[in-house]
RNA sequence: GGGCAUGUAGCUCAGCGGUAGAGCACUACGUUGACAUCGUAGUGGUCGCAGGUUCGAUCCCUGCCGUGCCCACCA
C-alpha cells in the first residue's frame, strides 16, 4: 500500500535504470541518443536539464516501443576550460605561474580528472537519465586519441589541411588562438585619438584617428581612399610614424573610408585583420610589436619594451600630448573583441596554425541538409545552418595550450613536416625524405580545438576506426537534442566530418531545444545571482517533477522562462496520480494481466478505456513529432480531466456499495460483484496504462506505481486489443457528463446549495441512452444531488443539452426571474451562434466556393442550434405563464 | 547593415483558413475516507497595429511597431 503523503525523495534514490540501459537487442531496429558530452568540468545547469530530459524522454519510449536502443554517455575533455581552472587551483595551492612542465601539467590535470571530473554524470543520474553508464566515453580515451589522430592524418594527406602563417584571434591570457565563435564582440566606452603625423618635405600634418594608439609602432602606412579630394596630394609621400624616426608611405586604397574618423587610417598589418588584406595588396612590411602576453617587444623604442598593451597606450598618449602630436580626443563607444572563456580583450595575430579546409568540407554538409538527408526540427534552424556554412572560413583546429589531442605533426630541421600517427611512421617518413638514417624531429607543441574531437563524436562513440557492429548499426540512426548555441560549434562539424569520414550523414534528425531564461526572460547567469539550480529543484518537488515540468515547457521555437512554480504543477499532477492509485488499492483493484476486455459491459468503464485508447495514440503522435509539451498536456488531461473528474467519481458507488455489502453479506449478489470486479480490472489496468505512458517523461514514480501494480515490464500500452463496440458507450457517458455539468452549472447560478436534494426528469429521443440514465440514476444523485422523478411540478427548470431536455425542480426559495435572466442568456448564445452560420449560408459565394463538408457543418449547426432555441423558447414561455 | 524568431486571457503558453483553448491567478461555493499538492461553478480576449488575398483571416501575404537573438562591420 502507498503511503498517504506522496514524498519523491523516499523513492526516487531507491531506482536506478542502469540495467535497462544497457540492454541490447540485436533483432530490433536500432536508434541512438547522441549525447553532447558535458565538459569535464561541467555541472548540471538547467539548460542540461532540459537536454537531457527530452533525450532521455526519447530514448525511453524508443525502447518502450520495441527498439534496439543506444543511449551513449560522454565527457568532453574541453582543452581550455579544464586546463585554465586546473591552473587556477595550482596557482590557488601555491604553484608559482610558469614553474610546471608540459608533463607536469597533464599530470596534474589527469589527476584532477579522476578525482574531480565528471561530477555531472551523478548529476545526470539523479535526473534519471537512463544513459548506458558502461559505454561511457571520454574525448581523450585511448579510443578518442587514436581516431583523432587517425582523422587528422586522413585528412592532412587527402589536402583538407594545411599549416599556414595567417591572422587568428589570440587571447592574450592564454596564450592560444581561439576560435572565431568565442569571440564575444562587446561594446565599451572608450577614446578616439587623432594624432598628428608629420608629412615629409610637407608643411602640414596628416591627422590619423585611432582606437590603439600604442599600435602605431606597428604602422607600415596611412591609407587614404582614391577618392577623397582631401589627401589626394599626399599619396606616395612618406609620413613619420610619431615617436619614432621611422617613415612610412601614404598608399591610395578603397578600404579607406572618407566618411569614418578623419578619412586617413593608420594600417597595422600584425595587428589588423583589415589592415593584414590591406598590407598584402600593398606588399607592405609587417612589423609585429607584441608577444603572446600582448606586452611590446623589441620592434618598439626601449621605454615601451615589456609593457602592457594597456599601459603602453597610456605611455603613448602620455609622450605624445607632451609632444603636442595629439589634435583631439573623442569619446565614443564601440565594440571590442573579449574572449569568450578568458574574458580579455583579444588580439588579432599573425602566427602560424593549422587549418582545416572548411569550405570542401561545407559543401556536401550543406547540400546533405537541402535535400533533407538531415531535418532540423524545428526546420527554421536550418536558416542559421546554411548562413554559416555558406560563409565558413578555414577552421583554425591549432591551440596553443597543453590540454587536448597533440597534433601528430613532427619538424625535420628545416622545418619539413612529417604528418604521421606515430613518431615512428614520422621518422619513417623523414628517412625516406632525407635520405639518411639519423634525424632529428620535434613533435609540434600545439593541440586540437576541442571541437575537433567533438566533431567526430557519432563514429568515436561507436568505437570507430574499428569496424564494430555498433558503428555498423547505428552510425546514421542517431537523433541530435542540442541547443542552437553549437549549432555552428558541434552540430556542422559532426555533419562535415561525419559526410567526409563514413561517407554517409550521422543522423536524419536535429531536435534544437530552447533557451532556458529566468522568469523575466532574462538569461540566466551567476554574476547576474537569477540561476535556477536544478538540483536544487529536484530536492524541492523530485526528479520526475521537474522533469515533467521541463517537458511541459518545451515547445518548439520558444525561449522557455522558467519558474519554480511552475514545476509544482508538474508535482501537483504527480501527486494527484500517486493517490489515483492509492484510491484503486483501498478498493482491492489489482492489476490483471488476464483481463479479457470483451467481457467489460458497463458503459463507464468502456468509456474510459476509449479514452485511455486515445491518449495512448495521441501520445504516439506527440512524441514521435517531438512535441513534449503535447505528451505532457495529453497525459495531464486524461488522468486529471477524464479519469479523476468524471470516471473515478461515477464508479466510486461500485467499488465503495459493493463492498460495504459483500461486508455484512447482506444485499450481496452475484451480478454485483462480477461488476465490481470488471471496474476494478478496468480501473487498475487504466493506472498501469496511465504509469506507461508517463514512463518516459517521470520514470520514478512510474517505476514505483507500476511495482505497486505488481508489473516490472515497461513496454508501450498495447491498445489495439480493445474493441470497436467500446465506442458506443461514449454517447451515453457523454450525455450523462453534460447533464451533470449542466444541473451543478444550474445550481450554482440559482444559489441553491448542494445540500438541496431536487428532482430531475428527462426527455430523451434515443432509447438506448434514455435506459441507460435511468439505469444509473444514483449517479446523477451522487454527481449533482437530483433524483429521477417522472413527475415535476410546475416549480422547475428546463435544462438544454445534446439530445434531451431535462426538469429540474426548484425550492420555492429560487427567484424564477433569475431563472428566466439564466435562459435568455443560454439561448442568446445559441442564437448568435445560429445567425452566424445562418449568415455564412445566405452567402452565394459561401455555399459554391467552401468545401462540402464545411457547408453542411453549417446546415447542421442551424438545424441543432434551431431545435435547442425551440426548446427554450417552449421553456421560457412556459416559465411566463406559471 | 544583413538575417531569424516572437507578439493570443492579469501571468506563462498551446492552437489554427471554418463557433478563441489550457495551466496558474482571480471570484463564489464546497470538503471529517484517493487527493487542500483537493472539488464544483464562474469572471476574463477587437488573437500587436494597418492594409491585402479569400466566400471566410487570430492563422496566408505586405508594411509598420514592440521584444529577444544570430551574423557582419566599426579609424
């Protein structure tokens, strides 16, 4: 027997769904879950609620409905994060910056992934995600690092890579290139300096405005646009770079635009992106002044060697105003470059990186997607998809940290490369290049972009280079929840790598959840103190409420603002079940798994079956379309609106009379308890029916209502084995329904309370409906406190529903104006209901042009709408003349 | 500058070419045997604005306004 209280946490720690997890079936059609591998450092934050709670929704109806399952956890070794917080803690515990070694390092960090990494996948089983825990992977596993460097290899020698000297994103904190999506543009208040620079052999200055004053050491010319009158005569002399002795020309290029700053721009081409095209146009000289730390090297005159970016500009400000160099100074504000992990101002730099070939790659990815080998749901994040794949530059895959895959490329002497898997291959190759035995090769210092491993997750996952039969299996029937956010990051690389390396997409579908936000629609972040935690949700109100909750949110193409209210409903509901089922086992219903349906007679609990019937299959709709927030609603309202209103309240004198009287043995036959015993068959296989199908989305209290019921097997309900003849009783139960909505609606406007039992008569055509009222009169007692009477008197109301009229007396207490008041509105509403189609149907144009059936919807509603106003009209006359 | 999404009840959101929906909130009434994490009945909406297409538009199209986001550029 449950307990009163329905408490998840006396529960929810008792399951775990590791063995059903790794179940494999070899004869069922295969289907993966692709997890997104949470950093290494990661923990649970809502928005990995939400993504692990569909997946895991999807992965446990697949299996519910028969299929081969694989639902593959990870951890993603995520280079930079890990490494900057493994030095962080170094750094906190005394290590002095600089003093480890490479070896050192990874040492360190190996250990603090043992020890502390992977929280998040407890995390995750606390959510109930019922990943396979025995496949877990790691994007540095001996597996990852011989498929990454095996991919590197193939792609370098098939020409899709390449190492080059070229401008990249460098954050200056660590000491890396970055990629270009981590760069966060961000707008700042800052200065606009025009500076003076002297013209040679001229008389007057040429005046440059610059954000970056201390860049000027890197100046290799002053453009002006071809076209701009103002400089025309300056162009091909020479211009002195201020505070040096250096000159540099005046060169006539487009990029210059007379309308911004004072139309004459200073080109840096170390330190530019533009200013780098504009260099290579003009062959002019590229003078870097910076070191990985951004601090000025020796290109620059000695005060400024070693100095902050920052400082230096204040120094170069400072020399330049004592020099009277500087004209003006504007405020303004515009964006500067952050860096998305470090949070420092990037700078743009020149060095030399590897890339991969993003645009051949791009192509067959995006043709994938056009011809629908791959569907974004929803479809629109397509848009986003094409947009950057159209547009992609060259992958920089090179970082400058210790952390990651090492790039298996090794240096002759000369600076030759030798791409290999292993050092020995790369000697190997250097022998034969050199033609002598003994060479000495240095392995590059770099590592891969995370991403780069990320990217091959469909096939690592399977074990890929390895022909496994996983890889065989399941490689292309995956399905994809992820946020749009690495949609660009995670999404496109696995689909560019995927097409390149198995010759074939990895998966059909890409589900883009929503952004989780605050409850004013804010994004939710620490420094802003709005995060929603949700563990600490899960402690509140239990995994499954909050699971539910998530779900019910989820609807495609929304930002979902989350509360924690609004994960009491989902508990609310929960709890409302959980007592469902308490009331079956007060009442002896036990689960029989033999219950032959064709013996089910009474009308009400083959009503509910029917609705059970179409809950099941409107679920299956939901969720084979992705629509969590449809399965959610779809349960809810069944359990809640048909189960609990309408069935539980009109069985309950069967199930409760019944056994008062098999009790005292007195009134006990036969017929009765063969009743009693067929609702509660029927109501016990409702639950269990109920408990399946909310499986997938709260699998705690599923698991534990369905053990309640004595059943361990979690299959999909089965509701093929009801019977079509069901459908009959709808009619009847449904009349039944509206009689009592429509009486307690009555009483509720005449005021007369629920105490006052009045008696009720009924005029109704259908003789089969009519019996059955009469049969169960004592419901109508129960539900709405009338009892059937053949005779009223003249103090009564006249009630309009579907297929009858019916009487109901009156006290003498009840004013008979309200009562009039009542039946003019009722029939207002008819009546406007009526003169509109009435209207629709005088149209000429209505009639020829709308489809049939809308036209006899019409006709239909005109005539139903017609005989009810008859009624009233008849009631309300009546009503006059009493 | 280019693009995407979004605007429906007080709030959070479904829906959709053919009679505007749910949950919460609110109002009234009720409840000592499944459940107050409850029940019953109600109140509440020119579906952002303006045009157009259509027999018919909340839904499709165009424009505008508001909101959120993405990309690019910025001396």
């Amino acid at each position: 027997m449950l307990d009163k209280t329905f408490d998840p946490k006396t529960f929810e720690k008792n399951f775990s769904f590791d063995m059903e997890a790794s179940v494999r079936k070899p004869k069922a059609e295969p289907f993966m879950v692709l997890l997104p591998p949470p950093n290494v450092t990661g923990s649970l934050h809502i928005g990995h609620a939400l993504c692990y709670t569909l997946q895991d929704i999807l992965a446990r109806y697949k299996r519910m409905r028969g299929f081969d399952v694989l639902f593959q956890p990870g951890l993603d070794h995520a280079g930079i994060v890990t490494q900057l917080l493994v030095e962080k803690q170094l750094y906190a515990n005394g290590v002095e910056k600089g003093s480890l070694t490479r070896e050192g390092l990874l040492k360190e960090i190996w250990f603090w992934k043992e020890n502390s990494g992977g929280k998040i996948l407890d995390q995750m089983k606390k959510l109930g995600v019922s990943c396979d825990f025995s496949r877990l992977r790691f994007t540095m596993d001996e597996g990852s690092k011989k498929a990454v460097t095996k991919m590197f290899v193939k792609l370098y020698e098939d020409g899709y890579l390449y190492r080059g000297k070229k401008m990249v994103n460098w954050d200056p904190l660590i000491g890396s290139a970055i990629s270009d999506l981590e760069v966060i543009e961000k707008e700042i208040e800052g200065s606009l300096w025009h500076i003076k620079y002297r013209v040679k052999g001229y008389p007057d200055d040429i005046i440059v405005a610059t954000t970056r004053p201390e860049t000027l050491f890197g100046d290799t010319a002053i453009a002006v646009n071809p076209k701009d009158g103002r400089y025309r005569h300056l162009i091909g002399k020479e211009v002195i770079v201020p505070l040096t002795d250096r000159s540099i020309p005046v060169i006539a290029d487009s990029y210059a635009d007379p309308e911004k700053g004072t139309g004459a721009v200073k080109i840096t081409p170390a330190h530019d992106f533009n200013d780098f095209e504009v260099g290579q146009r003009h062959n002019l000289p590229i003078i870097d002044i910076m070191n990985a730390k951004a601090e000025l090297n020796d290109n620059v005159p000695e005060i400024f060697r070693k100095l902050d970016r920052f400082e230096a500009r204040q120094k170069v400000v400072e020399l330049l105003e004592k020099k009277g160099l500087i004209e003006k100074v504007e405020s303004i504000k515009h964006k500067v470059p952050y860096g998305d992990r470090s949070g420092v101002i990037l700078e743009p730099r020149l060095t030399y990186q590897w890339f991969v070939n993003a645009e051949r790659l791009a192509a067959p990815a995006i043709e994938a997607v056009k011809q629908g080998k791959i569907n974004f749901i929803p479809k629109h994040w397509e848009n986003l998809y094409f947009e950057w794949l159209n547009n992609i530059r060259p992958w920089c895959v090179s970082r400058q940290i210790w952390w990651g895959h090492r790039i298996p490329a090794w240096y002759g002497p000369d600076g030759q490369i030798f791409v290999a898997e292993t050092e020995k291959d790369a000697k190997k190759k250097a022998v034969a290049f050199y033609g002598k035995n003994c060479v000495e090769l240095k392995q590059d210092d770099d590592v891969l972009d995370t991403w780069f491993s990320s990217g091959m997750w469909p096939f690592i996952t399977l074990g890929w280079p390895d022909k496994t039969k996983e890889l065989e299996r399941f490689y292309s029937n995956m399905i994809v929840v992820t946020g749009f956010d690495i949609i660009f990051f995670w999404v496109s690389r696995m689909i560019m790598l995927g097409i390149y390396n198995m010759k074939k997409v990895p998966f059909p579908n890409v589900y883009i959840h929503s952004l989780v936000r605050d409850e004013k629609g804010q994004k939710m972040s620490k420094s802003k103190g709005n995060v929603i935690d949700p563990l600490d949700l899960c402690n509140t109100y239990g995994a499954d409420a909050v699971r539910y909750t998530l779900a019910s949110l989820a609807s495609p193409g929304r930002d979902i603002k989350m509360n924690s209210r609004l994960v009491e409903t989902g508990r609310n509901f929960l709890t409302k079940i959980w007592n469902v089922l308490r009331f079956a086992q007060m009442n002896g219903c036990t689960y029989n798994k033999d219950i032959d349906f064709s013996g089910i007679k009474h009308p009400v609990a083959q009503w509910i079956v029917v609705q059970v019937k179409k809950m099941v299959k409107d679920l299956e709709i939901a969720l084979d379309n992705y629509r969590f927030d449809e399965a959610t609603k779809i349960i809810y309202q069944c359990v809640w609106g048909s189960f609990c209103d309408w069935y539980m309240e009109l069985i309950k004198p069967i199930l409760q009379k019944t056994s008062l009287d098999s009790d005292t043995k007195e009134g006990y036959n036969l017929q009765q308890a063969l009743l009693k015993k067929d609702i509660r068959d029927v109501t016990a296989w409702c639950i269990l029916q109920f408990v399946r199908a909310l499986y997938p989305i709260s699998p705690f209290i599923s698991k534990k209502l369905s053990g309640e019921l004595g059943v361990t097997d979690m299959s999909w309900p089965d509701v093929d084995v009801i019977p079509e003849s069901f459908n009959d009783s709808v009619r009847k139960v449904e009349l039944m329904k509206e009689a009592i909505s429509a009486i307690r609606s009555v009483r509720q406007f005449l005021h007369i309370s629920v105490g006052d039992k009045l008696n009720v008569s009924f005029e109704i055509q259908d003789a089969e409906i009519s019996a059955f009222i009469s049969e169960n009169q004592e419901l109508l007692n129960r539900m709405a406190g009338v009892v059937l009477t053949e005779n009223i008197g003249s103090r009564a109301v006249s009630i309009v529903v579907s297929g009858a009229t019916l009487k109901v007396s009156i006290p003498n207490t009840v004013d008979i104006e309200n009562e009039k008041k009542r039946l003019m509105m009722e029939c207002n509403k008819l009546k406007k209901q009526r003169d509109d189609s009435v209207a629709r149907l005088s149209n000429e144009d209505f009639i020829s042009k709308a489809p049939a059936d809308v036209v006899d919807e019409h006709k239909q509603r005109v005539e139903e709408m017609n005989e009810k106003i008859e009624r009233f009209n008849f009631i309300i006359k009546g009503l006059e003349t009493a």
